[in-house]
C-alpha cells in the first residue's frame, strides 16, 4: 500500500453498526490512523456524568459548555489491542465511556453546538496529513465533506442491539437485552433528528448494510470501493 496516494476514508452510519470495528480493520489493512470520533463524545459525556453536570434526571447544557476547556482528549496506542485507547485528562476511559448510562446520554451531550465545534475542529486537526479512517455521525457530511471515500452503514436495529447486548454482557453489565434495544432505537432518533449535524447519508456515500456480513465480508467489500478510488 505504500506506493498509494493517501486519503481520507469517512465512515458514518447509527450506533452499534460496528463502525469502528470496520474502521480499525481498514486502518490496520492500508496501515492508516484510525480516529473514533464517536469515543470523543462520550468522553464528553463521561466527565459530565462523573462529574455531576449531568445525570439521568437532570440536564445543564450550559454547564456543559462551561466545562469544554477543561476535558482534554487524548488517545494512546495499545499494542494489545491493536487499536488507541482514549483518555481524559491522561486518565484511562476506554472502558468507562461504553457503560450504559454514557449511551443513554451521549446523543444529548453531542447535540450541543459547542461541544460538536470544539471535537470537531480537533477532529479536523488529527486528519490533516491525511491517511486516516474516522467514523461517527457526521464525518463525510461536516468534518470531512471532501473525503475522498464516504461510507454510510446500516443495520438492522434487533441486529445491532444484540451486538451491543453481548459487549455489554461480556464486560458484566447487568443490562437487559430490552433496554440495549430501547437505547439503540432511541439513539437513532435522536441522531437522526438533531438540529446540529444530523445523521445523514452524504450525496456522494456508498451504503452499505453489514446486518448479516462477518468482517471478512466487509473488508472484501470495501478493499474494490478503495481500489476503484486510488486506482
């Protein structure tokens, strides 16, 4: 892959579609960086939580924005994993930002005008060399409009929650099945229909519904769409 132009790859599409599973498979295969722009948020949304900003009977945007200079966000390398790990104020989060409360309040935190600005002016930053795959929500519609290869992915909703359900059980939550896909439907709605950078498939994205297709699959898939882009 060295003798190839680099480029950005943009991929957006609802929660627990496995974006970033994708994506960091991708990143691995071209040797690119992989950013998790979806990680960032709820970073957002856990210091917020731990810190008292938020919780699940009260919300104070205002206060969230108060508290933007004072979250940084950084990712590490984990040779473990294969993959960065994300740390708020060079404290390790990986873990906590994927509990169930930050997924029942990262759409609401990330539908904050100054908190999109701040993460996506950063997100703009990371991939200016280029040779980066980032997903999220609205990568190929505002981070990155003139990405050179847009994706948009899909999957059936019980699908998805099933994925997040098993996640959730291995790590030990006691989540039921019913409130993973009470938080997946609710999460698209509300990704779908927010004021500030909806969820939408940009003109120019190629779709693809990865509701029955083992990695392996997808990375087939996406290996023609990258080579019809870089020749």
């Amino acid at each position: 892959m060295e003798n190839k132009k680099k480029i950005i790859i943009a991929i957006d599409g609802f929660s627990s579609c496995g974006k970033s599973t994708f994506a960091k498979a991708i990143a691995a295969q071209l040797g690119y960086i992989f950013i998790d722009t979806g990680a960032m948020y709820r970073a957002v949304t856990l210091y917020a939580l731990e810190n008292g900003i938020i919780s699940g009977a009260e919300f104070n945007a205002e206060a969230v924005v108060e508290a933007l200079p004072h979250i940084n966000i950084s990712f590490k390398f984990n040779p473990q994993r294969g993959a960065s790990d994300i740390y708020v104020n060079g404290e390790y989060a990986e873990e906590r930002i994927r509990g169930i409360d930050v997924s029942n309040m990262v759409s609401r935190v990330s539908s904050i005008r100054e908190v999109r600005e701040k993460l996506v002016a950063l997100q703009q930053q990371m991939g200016h060399e280029r040779g980066v795959v980032m997903d999220g929500r609205d990568i190929g519609t505002v981070v990155f409009p003139d990405a050179e290869l847009k994706i948009y992915m899909t999957a059936d909703a019980r699908v998805r929650a099933e994925r997040r359900y098993a996640e959730l059980k291995a790590k030990g939550d006691g989540v039921t099945f019913e409130q993973v896909l009470e938080n997946v439907i609710s999460r698209d709605k509300a990704d779908m229909t927010r004021a500030i950078s909806p969820l939408r498939r940009a003109d120019d994205a190629i779709e693809l519904d990865n509701s029955y297709m083992s990695v392996e699959e997808q990375m087939a898939w996406f290996m023609k769409q990258y080579e019809q882009v870089v020749g």
